[in-house]
C-alpha cells in the first residue's frame, strides 16, 4: 500500500487480496514483464532493441519491470513506476519556490525546477504589451512564494529545466482549493485535464506531474480593456460600497463546497493508496460510491472503504 498506512483485519485482506487478484486476471500478461523476462519478437524483422531491452544469448530480455510497448520494428519496456518525464504540451501543477529577475522558479515533482518568464504569461490587465520595468518591479503581486499555479510545458532549457508558459485564461493562480500529491505514473497524458464537477461545484486539474488541484469552481472570463477610463462619480459611493461586499462574499467558500473539496481529495487519496489510475470517471464513482454508504469525509480514508474501491473497480473491469 502507498499513501496511507492501513490496518487490515483478516477478513479485509482476504477481500482486499481476492479483488487485486481478480484485477490482476483480467489484465494481458503477454503484455507485461518483470526483470530477466523474455520478450517475444520475431529476429527476422529485424527488430529494434529500445528501452528496457538487452540481448542475452540471442533473445530479448526486460531490464525493468513494466509494459511492452511496440512502435513498428521498435520494441521497449514502458515502466508503470517511474518519475515523471515531462513532454511539451504537458499540463503542470507547480509552487512557487523563488520570484527571480523576470521569471519565477517553480517546483514542478521533477528532479529539476521549472521556470516561467514574466513575458510566458499574460498580464493582468490583458493588454499585449513588451514588458517593461515596472512589471518586473510587480511581479509579487502576480504571484509570489508558495502560490500554486498551474501553467503548459513550453520547451527545454539547455540546463535540462524545464521553460513553462501561461498564455490563456484557463491557465494561472489557483485558490481556494489544496493540491495533492500522487505517483506521476497514475496520471495518464490525455485530451482533456481541466475538468468541471457541476454537480459539486469543483474544479479539478489532473497535472501530468503528479500534482492535482481540487479547489473552488472559478470561470475564466477575458479581461476587456476600455478605451477610455470611467471617471469616479460621488453618487456612486453607495453602489461601490455595496459592491465591495458582494466581492468579499464571492472570496468566501461555502461549506459544502469545502466538503466536497475534502471528499473528492480523499477519492483521489484511496485511488493513489491502491495503485489506482486517476481519472474524473473513477473519482466520481467512489464520492457516489461514500455518499450512498452514508459516510462521514474521513471515514473514507479507513480500510473498510479502501477494500469497497477495489471490489468496485474489480466488478468494473470485468
């Protein structure tokens, strides 16, 4: 088990084992391996040895333990544990560690940090604009130490970093919410991982670097820029005053939207514990799922309900 250290009666890891086992039935074997096994392939193609294969006494072998993975005459081994290795277009989940001369330096769950440059990303008046000095001089007010953020791999820096770019709306500082941490390998590359749960009021950001985002819905409106500003009106003092209010009403979160928060991230908790793949169609079944047995947010973390996902996700996949 990872994540969360469960105490497991008999009972329970005979149910939990015989749910794993039927998961593990219904997998292809041919399509895995362990170290030393062997690969079948067909020597007269001429096939390619890629990574996670050698040559031993004429016939290929796994290196690593993971999924044999065939690209025309390539054969290699793709690990299922592995670090996270970023590609370009990659959406990330990152904290704010240092805010630099023109960028700010992030930790992104890689073995290196990750940069973005005050011209990678859109200014909060929306104008496009060459940035100037006083822009640096406000790059705190942007986003400042220990801000999660969330933005797209742009390209790789000569020194191996990672160069990051937030051009869109959708991209930017994320509040009213936590990130979580998981294994980056049970978060699959997709189409899509910006997801809006409207029947909770959520938004989630599956970031291919392991860190995921549940927090508050925001909607992502495009700053409009006005060719001539309005001139403040002394009438006006009491709409702007009740409008104050009604701003400082919006920056608080309800309290069910902040158990729903706590009950999806405990979801996704039981799924990394399992060794599980995240997606928003499995998160909503097990907060369906605790909400139908009439749970309490931390009784889910217990090892009764970890052994319910499994059989869930077994009786799933058959």
């Amino acid at each position: 088990m990872r994540g969360m250290d469960l105490s497991l009666n008999h009972t329970q890891k005979l149910r939990l084992q015989r749910a794993l086992e039927s998961l593990e039935s219904g997998t292809n074997s041919n399509a895995s391996v362990t170290v030393a096994d062997t690969i079948p392939v067909n020597q007269e193609d001429g096939v390619l040895k890629g990574h996670g294969t050698t040559d031993l006494d004429g016939e290929v072998v796994a290196t690593v333990c993971g999924v044999i993975e065939r690209v025309n005459k390539l054969v290699y081994v793709r690990t299922l544990r592995a670090r996270y290795k970023p590609e370009v277009g990659d959406i990330i989940v990152g904290r704010v560690l240092e805010v630099a001369p023109k960028r700010w330096r992030l930790e992104i769950n890689f073995s290196q940090d990750a940069v973005l440059m005050l011209s990678s990303m859109n200014l909060p008046d929306g104008i496009q604009r060459r940035r100037t000095a006083v822009d640096e001089l406000n790059m705190r007010s942007i986003f400042e130490e220990n801000d999660v953020i969330c933005a797209e791999v742009r390209d790789f820096m000569r020194d191996g970093s990672l160069q990051l770019q937030a051009r869109s709306q959708k991209y930017g500082k994320l509040e009213r919410g936590q990130m979580l941490t998981v294994s980056p390998y049970l978060v699959k590359r997709r189409k899509q991982h910006f997801h809006h749960l409207e029947k909770y009021g959520i938004d989630l950001i599956l970031g291919c670097n392991g860190f995921i985002w549940v927090g508050e819905h925001v909607e992502t409106k495009d700053n409009m820029i006005e060719d001539e500003p309005s001139k403040p009106d002394p009438k006006n003092n009491k709409s702007q005053i009740s409008i104050s209010l009604e701003e400082q009403e919006q920056t608080y979160t309800p309290l069910e939207t902040r158990q729903y928060i706590c009950r999806i991230a405990n979801a996704i908790r039981v799924l990394s514990t399992l060794g599980f793949s995240i997606t928003v169609d499995v998160i909503r079944e097990i907060v369906d799922l605790s909400t139908s047995k009439g749970l309490d947010i931390h009784d889910m973390l217990g090892a009764e309900f970890c052994v319910l996902v499994a059989e869930k996700e077994a009786e799933r996949r058959r």
